[in-house]
C-alpha cells in the first residue's frame, strides 16, 4: 500500500500528521440478539489531534489503534450539516437504550447511548486538499 506513490518512506510523516488513536473507549453497546454491536469513540493522542466518527465492532473488545487515524484539528471545522438519526433501538428488548448517527458531510457515524444527538463536537474537513505547514 503506497501512500502518493511514497510507501514505506512515507508512514513516519503519516504518523507524525495523522496518528492513531492512542485507544478507544466503549460508548454504547447492545448484546441481545444473533448479532452484538458495540460502538467505539477513539481517544486522540493529544488535544491538537480530532477523531472523525467513530468505529463499531461485534466483539466487546476494543479495535486495534492501526483501525483508525487522527487528523490534525486545525484541519477541521464545526460541521454545517444538521446531524441525522440513522437507527435507535425503539423497541427492541434488552441492553441500553442507543442511537446511530450521521455527523458531518463525510457522513461519518456517531453512536449515542439514549435516542438524543450525541454531545460529540461534530466536526468536517475544512478543505479537500491540505499543503504541510510549520502548524503541521
């Protein structure tokens, strides 16, 4: 996998840039049924980094930190986009009550525990191409 024609020369500024998440923390799960779910908020590695989204598993153990990168926050901005209820678990039996999420116009998920909007800080890119500068 080469990152701009780069590979393997290019992971040390890929890591310094976007780095992974440092872990993850369990937000919402639901275990009834055939098929558990559990959503996953990955921690930045420091307040300069922002996560985008967040990451679902059907095991109760946390992703691997190489699952997801950071991006730097100064490449974001607060979304415009009205955040939207994908799914909630109205009715369904057992567990905690939960909700999914679109936050943002990279259609990135957010999982909620309750049917009210996440309290994440629902960020976008601010741009579709990015120059490194001495902020990076």
């Amino acid at each position: 996998w080469g990152i701009g024609g780069y590979g393997e020369n290019m992971f040390p500024v890929l890591n310094k840039i976007m780095p992974h998440p440092v872990r993850f923390k369990l937000v919402w799960s639901q275990q009834h049924g055939g098929s558990p779910i559990y959503a996953w908020k990955a921690i930045p590695p420091s307040s300069k980094f922002v996560a985008l989204g967040m990451l679902c598993t059907t095991m109760d153990e946390a992703p691997q930190v190489q699952s997801m990168r950071c991006v730097p926050r100064h490449w974001c901005t607060t979304a415009k986009v009205q955040p939207m209820k994908l799914w909630h678990d109205a009715g369904a039996s057992g567990g905690k009550p939960g909700s999914i999420w679109i936050g943002n116009s990279l259609r990135t998920m957010y999982a909620a525990e309750g049917h009210q909007m996440p309290a994440e800080e629902f960020l976008d890119l601010n741009s579709t191409v990015y120059v490194l500068s001495d902020k990076d």
